[in-house]
C-alpha cells in the first residue's frame, strides 16, 4: 500500500535519504529473508496476558518454562508483501526494501516534501523494481481505478527519487508492478494499467514467477525481467555482434550461435507451460529441474573439452 506519512525533520536536510530504510548487505538480507517467509507473529506472555489475547485471535502455541507462546496468521495484505519481497530476494536483488515502512521522498515544485511508503522495492545494477500490492480475504471483483492512477501519478516522483539517491549516472529500467491477491480484474482496470505501463501480477502469475525463482535460482531474474521489459533496447548490448549460421527448421528461420550465458539471458524468454504466454503460443518449454542442471554442470566440468565440441 502506499500512503503518506506524516513529514519528517527528513526533507529539511542538508543530504537527505530519499529510499529508506534500504537493506545493501547480504547477511542482513538474509536475516530479513527468515522474517519474510514467517506466516506467524509470535509473542511470549505471562499467564495473566493469554486471555485478552486470544479474544484478539491470538493462539497457544508453546507453553514454556514460565511463560506461554503465542501465534497468529498474519494478515493478508503482509503475506502478499513478503511473497512478492522473498521472490526478488530469491531473483537475487542485492538491493531490497526493509519492513512494511520503506518510504520515497517526494519532492515536487510549490510543495512541501513529504514521503511516500511504498510495498516492495528492489535494486539490481540495471533495473529497478516498484511494487503495490492489493489484496482481499476472498475472491472478489473490485475497482482498482483510484488506486492505479493514484500509483500512475506517483511514478515521476518516485522516479526523481531513485535518481536523486543514486546519481545521475545510474540511468535504470524501471519496472512498475501492481501485484493482486483475490481480486477479479475489470477490463477497464486492465486498460487503465496498460497505458500507465504499469504490469499486473496476479496469484497465478506470482505462484509461476516464485516456482521458477525455486528451480533457477538468480537466474531466473532475466525471465522475470523479459516478461516486463520485452521489446526494449539493452545499452549494455550495443555494438555487440555475434557470429550466426542461419538456417531452416520445419519451415522456421533459426540462428545457430556461440554467447555468454550473461548476454544470452539478457535477450531470451522461455514460455513455460506454468505462465502459458500467448504471445509464445502454442509452443512451451516444461521447467528444468535443478538436479538436471547439476547434472548438465557436472558433464561440462568431467568432459574433455575437444570432445564436447566435437559432439
């Protein structure tokens, strides 16, 4: 969700922090990563506190020494958000939002800063990710249109503020997202997301975007990213050439060439029966599994190599 929080000493600054709280370092990362896939909140009471609780719906869940453990389910809207935060953390963002209180300064002209709390955010070398997350306990259809525009009308400001963190030498691709949990989309909402260019994640998309983050493991962030940014220019890539024989299959034009993986995961998309695209139908790729990818690693490292390029 994203809200404005009261005006902090913040803005008035002499070098103010325009994302924060921002997780940079591995191990703290990782120790994020544990709360995140926490579908519990747990206390430890004394006796005399367990029944006020349990009114609350709080549950026992240990009784200890001395005192009582209790449990409770987080809500819906704080499991969305840690699914959607543990999938970029498994995409391998080394730049991730900290807590449920991660805020942009936004600066705008006639008006007083202020912040911004934003879901979910990630930050890789290249490309940065914006999340907001909607939920509902059942399946429902809703209108998304003041929410959507409301995002819509954040993405400049939000934007400056990226690029005022960074520099302005840092020049990202940024991927807006609006994850849903429950929700029934209207085409008219749809629409609206489209030409805002902000990409719809439903449950469905989140569960095949989280299997093959499971399976792939930090390679798997091109595949996500090629779903977002397909049709894009990569500065990176300029000028390159590689070498290709063409040739024909079944009718087909192919291109038979030697690349970095690195390059190669840049520009390619696999569709997996999972997300079932329809822009690659009626063709699919099954998921590997990651036995056969140690495997296939195994048999590049064991196999002499001039016998492997003459296979």
């Amino acid at each position: 969700m994203i809200k404005t929080l009261p005006k902090s000493e913040e803005p008035g600054s002499t070098h103010p922090t325009y994302l924060s709280p921002l997780l940079c370092e591995r191990s703290v990362i990782a120790r994020e990563a544990v709360k995140r896939r926490r579908l519990f909140d747990l206390k430890t009471l004394a006796e005399s506190e367990i029944a006020e609780h349990q009114a609350g719906g709080w549950l026992i869940d240990r009784r200890l020494t001395k005192k009582t453990r209790l449990k409770r389910q987080k809500l819906i809207d704080e499991r969305l958000e840690n699914r959607v935060w543990t999938l970029l953390f498994k995409l391998g963002y080394p730049e991730l939002s900290q807590g449920r209180s991660f805020t942009a300064l936004i600066e705008r002209k006639r008006a007083e800063p202020f912040r911004k709390q934003i879901d979910v955010f990630a930050k890789d070398e290249e490309t940065v990710v914006v999340v907001e997350c909607k939920s509902c306990e059942k399946m429902t259809r809703r209108s998304l249109q003041k929410d959507l525009e409301e995002f819509a009308n954040l993405k400049g400001p939000i934007a400056q503020a990226v690029t005022k963190h960074y520099g302005r030498d840092f020049k990202p691709k940024i991927v807006w997202l609006f994850v849903t949990e429950n929700i029934i989309w209207s085409k008219p909402d749809k629409d609206r997301a489209t030409g805002e260019n902000i990409r719809i994640i439903t449950e469905r998309e989140l569960r095949y975007y989280l299997q093959i983050a499971e399976h792939l493991g930090k390679a798997a962030r091109f595949q996500f990213l090629a779903e977002f940014l397909k049709g894009q220019q990569i500065p990176e890539l300029r000028n390159h050439v590689v070498p290709a024989i063409r040739g024909k299959l079944g009718g087909h034009r192919f291109y038979c060439f030697v690349t970095r993986p690195r390059d190669l995961l840049k520009i390619s998309f696999v569709n997996h029966r999972t997300l079932n695209d329809l822009e690659g139908a009626p063709t699919y790729q099954r998921l590997v599994s990651r036995a056969r990818i140690r495997d296939i690693a195994k048999f590049i490292k064991t196999t002499d190599t001039f016998r492997l390029i003459s296979c």
